[in-house]
C-alpha cells in the first residue's frame, strides 16, 4: 500500500514539473514593453521605445491620439505635439504572435510654445462704410496647422453671414485669411450699421482630426453717412447751370447714387422737374426763380441730403440773342393763347398757338406762317418771319410747368435739344437769330 502511494506521489510530481518547465518556456516568447521619455520641449514630447520580442506597437498619448505600427516601419524615437496643457498618461502596448504586454507613463505639459489661435484686437471706423481689422492670427505647429476663416454678420449668433470677401473682386459668406496678414479693411458697409465678427478656425490635426472653433466676437456700429457736398454754379450759356456733388467715403467698392430735386420753395413743396441738357452735363435753369436744389446720396440703404440754391432773375434767357428786347415782359394773353417775349409795344417775339396751351404740351412751329406761327417785331414794328436754315428743322414750345398765375417754357426740338430760331425780315434778306430759350410767363 504504501509503495502504491509513493509511486503515485511520484507520477504526480513528473506532471507539474513537466508541465511547469513548458509553461516558464513559453512566457520567454512574450513581447515586453518599455519606453522612455527622452525630450520635453514646451508643448512637443518625444519617446523612444525599449520594448523587446515585438511584432507590433501601439501608441496611446493620452489626448486622444493613437498610433499603431509595424516594427518595420518604427522610427528610433516618436514625437507627440499636445494642443493643451495638463497632464497625460502615456501608454505604450506592443503585441506579437504569443500575446501582448503594456507599459505606462505620466507627462506633463505646462507650457505652449506654439497655440492655434485668432484673436480680433480691435476695430476703427475709417468712413461710414469702411473700417480698420486689427486682429492676430497663430496656426499652431507644423501637424497641428490650421486655416482661418472671416465671417461678417448683422445678428449676434452668426446665423445669417453677409458677403465678407470686401476687399477683392467677388463675394462669399466667409474669407479665408492668410496668417501673414496683421490688419484688414472692412469695405462697403452699411453706414449706422452694427456689425458682428469673428474668425471661424479649422484645425487639421494627424491624430486628433479637423476640428472647428471660433475666436472672440468683436461688435462695432459703423459711422453715419455725411452729408454730400453740391455746388450749383452758372454754366455754359445763362440758360444753364453745373451741378457738381460728391460724397466723402473713401472706398471705391461702395457704389454711391445720387438723386437730384428741384423747387422753387425751400420746403420743396412746389416741385420742378429738373432736366439736363442733352449732350452736356448741365441742367437748365428755371426762368425768373430762385430754385433749390437737393441732392440726395444713398449708399446700401441709408441716405443723407443736402441743398444748394441757383437764382435766375430775369423772366427770360436765351443762349444766342441777335435782339436787342427793351423790356422784360413775358405774357400769356387771349385765354392763354398768345405768347409775348419783349415789349408788348415795341421789339418782341409773339407766339401764336391755334387753342390755349396746357400743361406738358410741345407745339410745333415750321417756317412761314400757319395755325401755330411765331413772329419777330422789331423796335419799329418791322415784322420777321421764321425761316430756319432747314426746313424739316422745326422748332417746339414747351409747356413744361402751368399753373394759374404762370407758364414755364423752353424752346426746343422733339428730342429736347437745343434749338434755334432764324427770323427773316420780309421782303429783305436780313435776318435775327435766337438760339436756346427758357422762359417764365405771366398768365393775363
């Protein structure tokens, strides 16, 4: 019995240590895994890998970032940039056919050398629809770059952009903007206008993936539009006048309208239709009036205005005047049917319309005499008759303004443009021209 036992005993023994001695072999097979921390420069860290019996390594930084690779595509050392300060495990795990083995270590980061940023300093207003970006822009470290984005907005929460390319050809809701650049100009804005910016950041980082983040917001209120400057002054002829505005803005990209109006109140209630002369750029003047004049400049919606004066006393003005009128009278007579320019008993020139004129009629007159004629009487009473050059060339009246105490005239050609009248004297070759007319009749 008891040699049964220790026979037993010894079978026993033979099998755990058989098995045991297996065991011990084949953990000499196993990956081991060590590194080192060799270098911290700022937010950059180096780590060189010690590890034995590997086939495969992976990195784990502790951020986030993993790194995984083959033993034959290992370098002597790996380098890891952190985008934020703080503290990080660090954990390296290499693996091979017979299984796998882990290591870990802390590292500190305390210091950024090179930190993806943008920040907006500061904006000044340059006109009322240009300002002055003053901001800085940092892309980080050479994996870690990152592009920079300037958006524009009317509303706090960025959900509408406006057109933020300003200063080149063409137009998009956000710019790019390169980092060499240190302060931009802001163009063609809207005058009185709140504006929000800021610049939309995307970081293109190895490990981490793109990431999107914003700088701070910057909200400014642009200037006011000026007031333009206009200067009425006499023209070519006394029948005309210049009319000369501009508008103190200083950017080229924001397109400026201006509107002209014209009244002989300066309430502007009595309104005058202010026309140009065809082929120059002037405007005619209004016979016997003092007139006001308000130009009004729109840049993107919002307006301001300014008034000037031009005074015409006399009752009528013509451009070439080969009469010699002793008086100054302009009247409308036999139920607005005639029209007297001159003396009414001496040197004058007399319409004859075939009924009373109205408001915005052009009555023709051809050469001789006819249901509309117009006449010459000199001092003497020696009467001319039109004899214009051309014959097809004939000459228009227009009623441009009526009312119940006056009539507002000018001589011109169905296109408005400056015409003569050539009178000849019959029987005689002599002959009076008068070239351009406006003139402000009394309605008897």
């Amino acid at each position: 019995m008891n040699k049964q036992k220790l026979l037993f005993s010894f079978i026993l023994l033979s099998i755990v240590l058989f098995f045991g001695c297996k065991k011990e072999s084949d953990n000499s097979n196993l990956p081991i895994s060590s590194f080192e921390i060799v270098d911290i420069t700022d937010n950059q860290v180096y780590f060189k890998n010690n590890s034995t019996s590997y086939d495969k390594i992976i990195w784990e930084f502790g951020d986030g970032a993993i790194s995984s690779l083959s033993k034959s595509d290992e370098s002597p050392a790996i380098g890891h940039i952190y985008t934020e300060i703080g503290t990080y495990t660090v954990q390296l795990t290499v693996q091979n056919s017979e299984g796998s083995n882990s290591s870990s270590k802390s590292v500190t980061i305390s210091n950024m050398a090179t930190i993806t940023s943008a920040e907006i300093t500061s904006v000044t207003n340059v006109s009322s629809t240009k300002s002055l970006m003053n901001y800085t822009l940092s892309a980080g470290p050479y994996d870690n770059h990152a592009k920079f984005y300037f958006q524009i907005s009317l509303t706090a929460d960025f959900s509408v952009l406006e057109d933020a390319d300003y200063w080149t050809t063409g137009y998009q809701d956000e710019m790019e903007i390169g980092t060499t650049l240190s302060d931009k100009d802001i163009k063609d804005l809207t005058p009185d206008e709140t504006y929000y910016i800021r610049f939309k950041i995307k970081t293109f980082n190895t490990n981490n993936g793109d990431k999107i983040s914003y700088s701070n917001i910057i909200e400014f209120k642009t200037l006011q539009l000026p007031q333009p400057a206009i200067i009425a002054s006499d023209g070519d002829s006394n029948y005309d006048f210049n009319l000369i505005s501009s508008l103190a803005i200083d950017d080229i990209y924001a397109e400026i309208t201006f509107i002209y109006e014209a009244a002989r109140d300066v309430d502007f209630q009595d309104i005058v239709k202010l026309e140009r002369r065809p082929s120059y750029n002037q405007y005619y003047r209004e016979a016997n009036t003092n007139l006001y004049i308000r130009v009004t400049a729109t840049v993107n919606g919002k307006s301001s205005s300014a008034t000037t004066t031009i005074n015409t006393p006399e009752k009528y003005l013509t451009g070439t005047n080969d009469f010699n009128l002793a008086g100054t009278d302009v009247v409308f007579t036999n139920n607005k049917s005639v029209l007297t320019i001159g003396d009414l008993g001496g040197e004058r020139i007399v319409f004859r319309f075939d009924s009373p004129v109205s408001e915005g009629d052009s009555i023709q007159f051809p050469n001789g005499s006819g249901s509309n004629m117009v006449k010459y009487y000199d001092a003497s009473g020696t009467e001319f008759e039109l004899n214009n050059s051309d014959p097809g060339s004939f000459a228009y009246l227009h009623i441009y303004d009526l009312n119940t105490a006056n009539a507002y005239i000018r001589l011109g050609s169905m296109t408005d443009s400056d015409i003569g009248m050539r009178f000849k004297k019959i029987g005689d070759t002599e002959t009076r021209l008068i070239w351009g007319l406006i003139a402000k009749a009394n309605i008897q």
